[in-house]
C-alpha cells in the first residue's frame, strides 16, 4: 500500500475519454466475437448473391442502374429488416439480464455516454456491413472489361453506371439505418429478453416500411403526402437513382436523436422504478 | 467528516418497503459489517448508497457528495462489488480490468499499472489471460474484488464478498479486506458473523427494512440478555437446589432441562446482564453434598445479537 502511495494515478474527468472507452469496448464486441463475423459473412453473402441475380436480370433488360434493381425489390426488404435486430438485440437487454448494467451505472458514467457509446458502434459495425458496395464499380468494369474482350464491343451488354448510382444508395442506407439502429436500441432497452427485443425490432421497422405503403393500398387521399414522405421504398429508389435528397437526412436524424433520448429515458425509469 | 452519511433513508417497491428511515453515518477508515436476515433490505441499501438505485425518500453522500445530486462525484470515491458478481463473460481478466479502469476515468500509463496492482493484489496473476467465461466462482469473485480496487477509491461497499466461497477462500478474502483496513473505508454484507467478529470495528444489524442496531461488536454483546447465562449439571435434589438458586438476587429465572442420562440434572441460570453467578451456584450445591460435573458461564458472540435482534417471536 505504501509503495503505491507514491505512484500518483493519472485520472481524467473527460466526458469524451469515457465515451471512447465504452465505444470500444462494444466495437471490440462486435468484431472479437463469432457473433459479428457470422453477421458480416450472411450479409456479404446475401450481397454476393443479388448482385449476381440482378447482373442476369440486367442482361435482359436496361435503363436503371445495377443498384436501382438491387434495392427496388421486396427481396431486399427481407434481408434489409433482419439486420437491425441482429445488430442491436443484445445492446441493452445482454447488460440487464446478466446484470452488468449495475456494475455499469455505478462507474462515474451516465446514462447518455452508454447509450452513445454502445449507438456509435453499432452503427459502425452497420456502415461496415455494407462495404462490399463500395467494390461494385469495380467489379462492374470488370465485367465490363470481360463482356468487350469477349464479345467485342456490344453497347446492350455493357453495364452503365455513374458514381452517383452508388453514392445515392450508399447515402441512404447509412442515412436511415442511423434511426433504424437507434430504434433496435430502443427495443433492447425494453425487455431484459433478447429475443423479445429483436421481435419487436422486427414489427416496428415492417411497420414503418408499411406505414410509406399506405398510399398505394387508399389511393392518394389528403394524408397521403405526409406517408410518401415517410416512405423507405420511395427514398430508396429515388436515391438509388442518383437523385439526393437532404429531406429523408432530416427525417432519419432527428427520429435518430429523438429515439436515443427516449431510450435514455427508459433505461433510466427502468432502474428507478423497479 | 463522515465518509458516508445517511438520513432517512426509504425505499419503497410497489407496496413492499424495503428500507425504512434508515439513518446511519461511517466514519473514514471504519470497516462496518452490514448484518440482517435474507431480504432484510441490506442490498437495497448498499444499491442506493452506490447510486444504483434510487431511494424514494432521504438522502445520502458519499465523502461528502450526495448521491442524486452529484452522482459522478460520489462515485468516484466508490468501489462497489455487488452480489454474484455480474461480469463479462466475453473478456479476459486483464481486459475486463483494464476497460474497468478506464471507465473510472483512469487514463494513460496508470492503467496497466493499476491494473498490475489490483491482479497482484486479489491474487489473479495466474489467471490473468484466462476469459472471464472459463474461471471457477471463486476467481470470478477476485475479479470483482479487483474491479472495486481499481484507482483505490477511498470507500468500498462489498456485497457478501465471501459468498459461495471455500474457506481457503474466505480466509483469503479475510485476509485482503483487512489488508485494506489500514486506509480505506470499508463497508460489507455478509452471513458470516465470526467473519464480521474477527475484520469489523462496527456493525449495523438491519432487519425487516429497520436498523436494528448500530454500535461496535463488544457495546453490542455487553448488554446482551444471554450475556450471564449460566448453565450447570449435578446430580441430587432438583428442587431444593432451584428454589436456593431461585433466591439469589441478581438471577431472574433458573429453566431446568430436560432429564440427562445416569441421574445428572440440566439447569440454566438466566441472570442480569454484567454478573457472575458461578461462584454462588456452585456454593449452594457444594453445600448439599452433591456431585456437580459442569459449570459454565456464556459468553456472548455476534450471533447471539443476531438471533436476539432479528428473531421473529
């Protein structure tokens, strides 16, 4: 006891240290554990295999991009919805069953830093799912390359593309699976049970994509811009196109914002009202 | 100034009360044994002292922070072990610790250093690049007792430390906690009362959601209803013997016991608490001729304040 005495600790009382700190940890989770890896490798696989399908359907008709095809169609969704679950179920509901959410909150952290930290990683880990993308001009020139070589010079056969086809639907997917993210976070911060915070993740991201399908189910009646505007499938293909819009940004991240408060909320009136 | 004061404190779930009007304050440098039954509220109120949980009425602080208005001080100062030790299961030792420190807001090179510390200090060193997953009960309690060591706080609320442990392991945890004594403030649960007899200067019995008791372990037993218990064996005339005994002033009641084989009589002797009554029960049977084998005057442990304390009749 003596010796350490004289060893001062250095300590900080850095708000953002602390984030950092927490941050990490749950990347590290992600990353460090089959868990992540098992995510990575079904959503690269998945990517893999519409490219593929989409590249045949391409052959046979033309005018969009590759990536208007990819993302315009319902098997898409199937894959899309399954994601955040998969990346958020554990955030909230792992620290409460296993009770580390005590020896969390009596550490000199708040609330808020926890919830950030364990947001911006799972956000990261989401943005990482989806670079794969970022090789698709590459792998069109190649096919492209491939397609010349072989059959000469056939304009039909050629895939087109301009960086806006693959910055739109790059933009998007990170613009809403931001308030997507936070929503599974939500969800976990609900229940102690994992599953029951995927299965209500689940529900509540069908029901949002419904909610912009409302429109072609009543016809156009006098709320029905408020539902186009809040319509995933419109803003997918409109950016998937090319077409940016600064309005779904709006949207997406101030339902990001206001979802982490309402989870700070929950988590904090779960423990005072136990 | 008090280390940890505490006033009022309440609790309330739904319609339970947990803790009521719990006041009490630690002194620096105390070690206190928080003593009670099962559900009793000592938990509860190790929760609220760590900031966990929120009372619903009353206040307290920690090295002179309060404990809602300013959480992060408070803790700060705190070192807490809770029940079952939750921990991640994914990391291993050095890595849990070393993330623990930095949640502490320990930075730089302090980390590994204190993290050295703590592993030498709990006894983790061999186990060190072991995951959490894999260690037996009694090291994942180490790790929980590292993990409140870290950046030496100056108060530490352990939730039944020895738990589930061997006694190898109790003594071992013994031995760390007094260890401790010389400059922290110490605060632990536990059922263990001959633990609590031999590392703690204080106890506070709380039963029901009260604080039953609050003093030093030897002010507690002194005035204790068992303290001048006196129980003897001798063979002879019961009656005549009781009803003397029965005379002498300071003894309140003489209870005989059941009949013990080859004619030998069983009688306590329940007197004030502070006096001796051997000298003049072994006088008075000594004075009928009568063989007397056993004589043996009670001496009061904490578990004798335990039972009185907290018995339910």
């Amino acid at each position: 006891m003596a010796e350490k005495e004289k060893i001062a600790i250095s300590r900080t009382q850095s708000w953002y240290y602390t984030l950092r700190t927490i941050f990490w940890r749950e990347f590290r989770s992600y990353l460090c554990t089959p868990f992540g890896w098992v995510i990575l490798a079904c959503a690269i696989g998945l990517q893999g295999f519409w490219l593929q399908a989409v590249l045949q359907t391409m052959s046979k008709a033309t005018g969009e991009s590759v990536m208007f095809y990819m993302l315009d169609n319902v098997n898409f969704w199937f894959f899309f919805i399954f994601i955040f679950p998969l990346i958020t179920m554990r955030t909230m509901a792992e620290e409460e069953s296993h009770g580390t959410l005590e020896v969390f909150l009596t550490a000199p952290v708040t609330t808020t830093q926890i919830i950030l930290g364990k947001y911006i990683a799972a956000l990261l880990f989401y943005i990482i799912l989806w670079t794969p993308m970022l090789l698709y001009p590459w792998v069109s020139d190649l096919g492209n390359l491939y397609t010349a070589l072989r059959y000469d010079i056939t304009p039909e056969g050629r895939i087109n593309y301009t960086p806006a086809d693959w910055f739109g639907p790059i933009s998007i997917l990170t613009i809403s699976g931001s308030f997507f993210i936070a929503l599974g976070i939500f969800c976990s911060s609900l229940t102690r049970s994992q599953i029951i915070a995927g299965i209500v993740c689940t529900c509540s991201i069908i029901i949002y994509y419904f909610m912009g399908r409302v429109p072609e189910l009543w016809g156009e009646f006098p709320a029905a811009p408020a539902f186009h505007y809040l319509s995933i499938s419109e803003q997918i293909s409109a950016f998937s196109r090319g077409l940016i819009d600064t309005r779904p940004l709006v949207l997406y991240v101030s339902l990001a914002v206001f979802t982490l408060a309402l989870t700070k909320r929950v988590v904090d009136y779960r423990r005072w009202h136990r | 100034m008090s280390m940890v004061t505490v006033e009022h404190l309440h609790k309330v779930f739904g319609r339970f009360t947990a803790v009521k009007d719990a006041t009490f304050s630690i002194e620096k440098g105390e070690i206190v044994g928080f003593l009670g039954p099962n559900g009793a509220g000592k938990t509860t109120t190790m929760k609220m002292l760590t900031g966990y949980l929120p009372p619903t009425t009353g206040t307290a602080s920690i090295a002179g922070y309060d404990i809602i208005d300013k959480p992060l001080e408070a803790r700060r100062h705190l070192g807490y072990m809770p029940e079952n030790v939750p921990l991640y299961e994914d990391l291993r030792v050095t890595e849990y610790l070393e993330y623990r420190a930095r949640l502490k807001g320990i930075c730089g090179k302090s980390v590994r250093q204190q993290v050295g510390w703590v592993v030498d200090r709990c006894g983790l060193e061999p186990k060190r690049r072991n995951l959490i997953r894999t260690l037996s009960k009694g090291y994942r309690q180490r790790v929980g007792l590292a993990d409140a060591l870290l950046g030496n706080p100056d108060l530490l609320i352990l939730d039944e430390p020895t738990n589930g442990l061997d006694p190898n392991q109790i003594r071992q945890i013994r031995e760390l906690v007094r260890s401790l004594a010389e400059d922290h403030t110490v605060i632990l649960s536990t059922h263990i009362l001959s633990e609590v007899e031999m590392i703690c200067n204080k106890v506070i019995i709380i039963d029901q959601g009260q604080i039953k008791a609050n003093d030093t372990p030897q002010n507690l037993t002194r005035n204790l209803r068992a303290a001048g218990r006196v129980s003897i064996e001798f063979k002879g005339d019961l009656d005549v013997v009781v009803k003397e005994l029965e005379a002498f002033e300071p003894v309140k009641k003489v209870i005989v016991e059941a009949p013990l084989p080859g004619g030998w009589h069983h009688v306590i002797v329940r007197a004030e608490p502070g006096t001796d009554t051997r000298e003049k029960a072994a006088d008075i049977i000594a004075s009928h001729h009568f063989p007397m084998r056993h004589i043996y005057r009670h001496i009061p442990s904490l578990e004798d304040v335990f039972v009185e304390m907290t018995r339910k009749d």
